[in-house]
C-alpha cells in the first residue's frame, strides 16, 4: 500500500507543479493601444451619432402640436 499511496502523491505532486507552472506563465490577451488611439474609434461613433440625430431632429415638423384630442 506504501508504493501506491507514493504513486498517487507523485503524481498529484505532478499535476499541481503543472497547473501552478501554466498559470503563473499565462500571458493576458489583452493588448494596451498607444496612447492618442484609445477613444479614436469612440470618437468616430459619437461623431456618426451626433451627425445622424441632427438628420432627425431636421425632419422634425416646426411649431406647435396640432390641436384636437390626445394633444
């Protein structure tokens, strides 16, 4: 029983040095932009935005609501 309880504790032994050496080599996947590019595209977004809601409010009928019921 000796030389199996030793086998099992090698190999635990085995798989903890494996996981513990994998995860302490893990590389993050996320990469840092240079500075100056970081809200280039959210900027590019906010501009289409802006310039649709500008096509909007333009289609919007001028003066005030007509008058009759619900209004």
């Amino acid at each position: 029983m000796s030389e199996f309880r030793a086998g099992i504790l090698i190999t635990v032994l085995l798989l903890a040095v494996a996981l513990s050496s994998t995860l302490l080599t893990s590389v993050e996947a996320a990469r840092r932009l240079p500075e100056g590019q970081q809200y280039a595209g959210h900027r590019m977004l906010h501009e289409r935005a802006r310039s649709l809601i500008m096509v909007w409010v333009a289609q919007l009928t001028q003066g005030p609501s007509p008058r009759g019921p619900g209004h």
